[in-house]
C-alpha cells in the first residue's frame, strides 16, 4: 500500500520554521511513541542542525509499556535526550525542565561565561501532523499560560508562549517531508492519523492493520470483537461488519464503515496498549 502526503502548506511551514531557526537555542522534537521511527522526519536535521535536541515520545499511554522501556534503551544507546510524555493527562512531566536544562547544558555555560546569566532558552516545539503539539503546549502551560507578543525576526502571527522564567516555547505547524523512503513510514502514519484520511482507502488501511495486529498482537481482535482470528483478512473485516451492526442497504457489509470503527479504536486505544515498531 503507497501512501504519500505532503500538501503545499508543508512547505510553506518549513521555509518559516528555516526563518524562525534563527533564534532558536532548543528543538523539541515530539514522536509518536507508537512509531517512534515513522513519526521522525528526517528533515528537522536539517532543520535543527546545530541547534540543542530533546526528543519527547508523546501518547505513551497509547503505546505498549514493555515496547516503551526498548524504545528508552534506543535512544539513550544513541546518546538522545528523550522522555516518553503523556500530554493529555500531563504524565511524565516532571523531568522535562531538567532534560531542557540538560540539553543546553552547553549554550546556558556560553552566556554565563559572556556574562549573560538569566537568558531564557527559546524553543521550537515540532513534530508531524496530530502528533499533540497543542496539547502538550497547553499542558505544560497550564498554570503559567502567557502568550506574548510577536518578536521580531518572527514569522508574523507565529506566538511565543512562556512556559516559565527560564522557557519560551515556539509552537509550529504539524510537517511531513516529500517522500517517506518506504512503504511502511506512509502506512503507519496512516494508521495514527497523521496522513489526512481523505487520500487513504480506509478498507485497504484496516486491511493492513488487520494484518499487523494478527501478527504481533494476536488475541486483541478477538477480546474486541469476538471474532475468528484464524480466518483471512477480508474475512475478520467482514466479521468486525457483522458484529459491529455495519449494513449497508439490502444488508451488505459496509467494509468502510467496519473500517473506520477498527481504525477508530486503535486510534483510542480502545484496541489496548499498541506500538507498531520495534527498535533496531
Ligand atoms: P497537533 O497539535 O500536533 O496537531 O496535535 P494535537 O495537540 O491537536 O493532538 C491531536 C490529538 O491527539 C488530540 O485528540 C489530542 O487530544 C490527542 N493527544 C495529544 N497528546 C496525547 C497523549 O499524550 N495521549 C493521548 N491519548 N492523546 C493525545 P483529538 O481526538 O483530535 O482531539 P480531542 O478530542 O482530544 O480534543
């Protein structure tokens, strides 16, 4: 299956954020940690080169918590500052002002040494589409929420927020790069909803959703919907239909409908704790 999306705006975004970059000490990369790869474009390089990293490993409450350890393990091996964060509920949360600090750990001793002591870090918040920028800006902003001004240099009507004395966080638009180098990057981004859904086929997406979950969570489709896992792909989708009361007129299987709720429930996480990829 060939997914491939990356709209004009995309592009747009990624000149302003090669504009804003210039004021920039720190890039929060925000993952999936569902497809802690997929969710990494490989064009903030380019974009933070030189620049301090922290990689935040957003909706771990969604992603399997053995999975979530491996991924933790990855990282530090590669020497990367990375947290797994829930944002919606503000879990993990505690430790990021010190990975922060960590991270400019270099850039905080250069101003001191220039006698400039106090200067807030400026961070740029980025990740794909959907990933939870907003949210984990709102959460983490909760108590101290202050929009201020633009500045100049700044992309007009881009906000920096103040996260507290020593933060000022930079939000920026959700981005995808031109072209995802195989065919399962396209696939899982479809399957967390970071590709717009209106240019996937939702059948032939629970498809291969199907697909993974016999593979390497065998026993979820069943304990949801109380289905044959033994049988073919088409066959459990066509069960999910029946069980899940999907007729269309005349009582045929609305596949699309059937779709859509499965992908629906993985989404959620109603289908239990699932992560795509594996470290390697
Ligand atoms: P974006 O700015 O990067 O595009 O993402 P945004 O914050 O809008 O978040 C996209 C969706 O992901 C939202 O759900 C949001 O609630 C959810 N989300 C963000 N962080 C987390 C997290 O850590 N865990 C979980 N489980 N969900 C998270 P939505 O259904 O689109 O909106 P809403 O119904 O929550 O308002």
């Amino acid at each position: 299956m060939q997914v491939q999306w990356y709209p004009g705006h995309m592009t747009k975004a990624k000149r302003m954020m090669l504009e804003d970059i210039k004021l920039i000490d720190l890039v929060i990369e925000l993952l999936d940690a569902r497809v802690p790869i997929s969710s990494r474009n490989p064009d903030i390089d380019e974009i933070a080169k030189g620049k301090s990293r922290l990689v935040l490993l957003n909706k771990s409450d969604l992603a399997d918590p053995e999975k979530n350890n491996e991924w933790l393990d990855y990282f530090k091996d590669k020497g990367i500052i990375a947290l797994f964060v829930d944002s919606r509920n503000r879990n993990g949360f505690s430790p990021v002002g010190k990975s922060i600090e960590e991270a400019c750990r270099t850039k905080i001793e250069r101003d001191r040494k220039r006698g400039i002591i106090n200067r807030p870090v400026r961070a740029m918040v980025v990740g794909i589409p959907n990933v939870g920028k907003s949210t984990f800006i709102n959460s983490m902003c909760k108590k101290a929420s202050a929009k201020t001004g633009n500045k100049p240099g700044v992309t007009k009507g881009k906000q920096w927020i103040n996260l507290n004395k020593n933060v000022e966080l930079l939000d920026t638009p959700g981005i995808l790069w031109p072209r995802f180098d195989n065919e399962e990057t396209g696939v899982h981004l479809a399957f967390i909803g970071s590709i717009n859904d209106e240019i996937v086929d939702e059948v032939d997406l629970a498809m291969e959703l199907i697909i993974f979950l016999i593979k390497s969570y065998s026993g979820v489709l069943f304990k949801r919907y109380e289905i044959n896992e033994d049988n073919d792909t088409a066959v459990i989708l066509n069960d999910i239909a029946l069980k899940r009361g999907c007729l269309k007129k005349g009582n045929e299987p609305d596949y699309s409908k059937a779709a859509n709720i499965l992908l629906d429930d993985f989404r959620s996480g109603r289908l239990g704790r699932i992560t795509l990829e594996d470290p390697v």
